[in-house]
C-alpha cells in the first residue's frame, strides 16, 4: 500500500484518499483541518483554534518514527476488555498504530485514522495493509453506522468531546463500543516521579482519569478496567520516549537539551537505576468503555 494521499473534490473540499479498499465501509469527504486539542501529557486543554495547539498536534509528525520505536504498546488483556465482541473497530488517533498493533493481534478488522499523515505513513510500515485515512475526532471521514466500535489510545485529551461525542456515536453501528485508554507510568515509583517533574507531567497513575473522560449521551454509562505491567526499555529507549512528546517537540533547543541533560543526570546518580542496563518501567494502562444507546 502506498501512503496515504488528499485530494480535492468538485467543492473544493479535501478528501482522504485511501489506497485500500475499505470492504463495506464508505470514505466521507473531510474538510482537511487539525482541530485537535493539546495535552500529550495528560490535561484538558485549550481552543483547538489556539496555533499553539494546532503546532503541538502537528508536532508529531516530525517524530514519527521515534514516536513509533519508542513509545510502548498496550497490554492484549487490556485491549480486548475494550473492545468486547466488536469485529470492525475504527481506531481514532492511531498514530503509528501501537493500538492498531494490539487489536490486529486480536484478529480485528481495523480501520485507522489520524490527522497527521507522517504518523500514518509510520503506521504503514509497522502495520502493513492496514487501512489508513485522514481525518479528525470531530469530523470522522466514514459513514453512518459502519464499524462496531471506536477506540482512543493516549488521545482523547486531543478531542473536542462536545463534537467528538456525536461524530463517534454517528459512525457506530447500533449498540457499539467506545473505548478509551491511556498507559501512564507509575510515578508511586521515586525515580520515575522525578523524571516526570524533569518532563513537565501533568499526570500520573493516580489521577482520576474520569475528569478527563467526559462522554454522555447518546452513550450510556462508563466502564473501568485497569490493567498494571512493566516494560523493559533501555535508556536510549526510555530517552527517544521523551523525545516522542509533544511538550519536548515544540520546546526551545536549549530547553530540549537541558530536559535529557537531566534525566541522563537522574539515570547515572539515582539509585535505584544507576548503572542498570535496562530500566523497569512499571505502567497501569486505564481503560473506559460505554455502550451506544
């Protein structure tokens, strides 16, 4: 498959094209805008129209292929708890496809969106055949009722639940699933509340991630499932992980510089990580779902 291309149709407007066919599954037009809100690091942020904002999204896709290699997946257990019985499921903001990966493990038809098309390029290459179409939360590019369930991965802060919401439950198929899930590391753990001070987090495990969770009719009430593991990465790994977030992209040089300055210093002087070859990265991966109707 080839990347993903937008071209124009006879209004003008831009419209994704999809080098795939979508079996049952027709591509709406779509306006072409990023109306994405900022908040990689965990709050419910500003205007989307704020080009600050719109420069964070956007900020990803020079860092797509670091974002890919860096960033962790998410646990089996926890993605099928998500999704149910759900067979085609629309992943919303699936970046390089780290969600796409699990549910495709799972044997599910996926369809992929994102608005930055670098990510989706990346998600090509580490999710090959994988449908892949531009587009937004609050402008979903895909009929009425055709996909069983929509999932979020670490990207329902970025959405205006006040459009999201109705785009969402349009495309769902009566009685379907949204599910929504963040891995977020355990800052319970010294050495890592600190890296996550260096990081600017706005976070942690211990959050009530329902304040972010803001859904509503036409979906009846949510569901919670949380799920803890650990991933091993190695420094550089752990490193090329901040490099991934959006705080990090759209800082100053100087200020990137000194943020790994930092954690390099914690990494080498901490004791409970000095001289370790691989870090332990314990993280709790928050799940919410709610049924259509």
């Amino acid at each position: 498959m080839g990347i993903v291309a937008r071209g124009h149709d006879t209004a003008g407007r831009v419209v994704p094209r999809v080098v795939e066919r979508l079996t049952d599954v027709a591509v709406r037009a779509w306006n072409g805008t990023v109306e994405q809100r900022a908040g990689d690091d965990g709050g419910l942020v500003r205007d989307p129209a704020d080009p600050e904002t719109v420069r964070s999204a956007r900020s990803f896709g020079a860092a797509a292929s670091v974002y890919g290699a860096a960033r962790p997946g998410y646990p089996i257990e926890a993605v099928a708890w998500l999704v149910g019985d759900a067979t085609r499921v629309l992943d919303l903001g699936a970046g390089t496809g780290k969600l796409t990966e699990a549910l495709i493990e799972l044997d599910r038809d996926v369809i992929a969106v994102d608005p930055v098309e670098e990510m989706l390029e990346e998600l090509e290459v580490r999710v090959p055949g994988v449908p892949r179409i531009l587009g937004t939360a609050e402008d979903i590019p895909v009929e009425d009722a055709s996909v069983d369930a929509v999932v979020a991965g670490q990207a329902w802060h970025w959405f205006q639940p006040e459009r999201a919401v109705p785009e969402i439950a349009r495309v769902l198929r009566p009685g379907g699933t949204l599910g929504i899930v963040w891995n977020s590391r355990d800052t319970s753990v010294e050495w890592l509340r600190q890296a996550g001070e260096i990081m600017h987090e706005r976070h942690d495990a211990s959050a009530s991630f329902q304040d972010y969770v803001r859904v509503g009719r036409p979906f009846g009430p949510i569901e919670e499932h949380s799920v803890e593991w650990v991933e091993r990465m190695s420094r550089a790994r752990f490193l090329d992980l901040v490099r991934s977030r959006s705080y990090y992209l759209t800082a100053p040089p100087s200020e990137q510089r000194s943020v790994i300055a930092a954690l390099e210093t914690l990494l080498t002087t901490h004791p409970d990580v000095a001289g370790a070859e691989e870090l332990a990265i314990p993280y709790v991966t928050r799940c919410f779902r709610a049924r259509l109707g």
